[in-house]
C-alpha cells in the first residue's frame, strides 16, 4: 500500500434487527523508516590507568516506525572494544545496551 490516507468499512451481518452492522475505517499509511538513536552521543575514558580496563554502556533505541536489526557492533581505535550486541532486532521504542570497553 503507498502512503497516504485509507478508508473503508467492516459490515457485521447477523439475524439482529438493524443487521447489518458497520464500523467506518480510517488510516493514514506512512512510510516505514528505520532509524537508530545512540544515547550518549560520545564517551570519554578520561585518565585510564595503564593495565585498568574501564567500561562504560551506550543504549541504542530504534527511534523509527518499522523494526530494525543491528547486525554487529565495531569499534575503531587501539585499545577499544565493544560487546552485548550482534543480531539484534528492535521494535520501534525498543531499546538495548551496548559495553564499550577502553583498554589501556
């Protein structure tokens, strides 16, 4: 269906008076977009220790209309790693976390 505006109508028909019954119907299609949204936006590690590891989370929320799936998670940089995420898939509003590990 493209977007836009549907209407119809459900006829219940039985052996009451005043049968059939209808129900009009209306809907607004829109257009499925799947969207993340990463809460927060950037981390910092700070002052790490040589040899502590520190690990601090990041939540992912499908922020869209229509269900997404997060294949895998990668980091860039020495000395980082993340975990908790591969195959993934997100309802709309649903959300899940992420461990972003530094490494030092």
């Amino acid at each position: 269906m493209a977007p836009g505006n549907a209407s119809g109508a459900i006829a219940i028909a039985s052996t009451a008076a005043g049968s059939p019954s209808t129900i009009d119907l209306s809907a607004t299609v829109v257009t499925p977009v799947a969207q993340i949204s990463v809460n927060p936006a950037s981390l910092s590690f700070g002052g790490t220790a040589i040899g502590v590891t520190a690990t601090q989370n990041v939540t992912l929320t499908n922020a869209g209309n229509s269900n997404v799936t997060i294949s895998s998670v990668s980091t860039t940089g020495a000395g980082f790693s993340a975990s908790g995420v591969s195959n993934v898939a997100l309802a709309p509003n649903q959300t899940v976390g992420v461990d972003l590990t530094g490494l030092n």
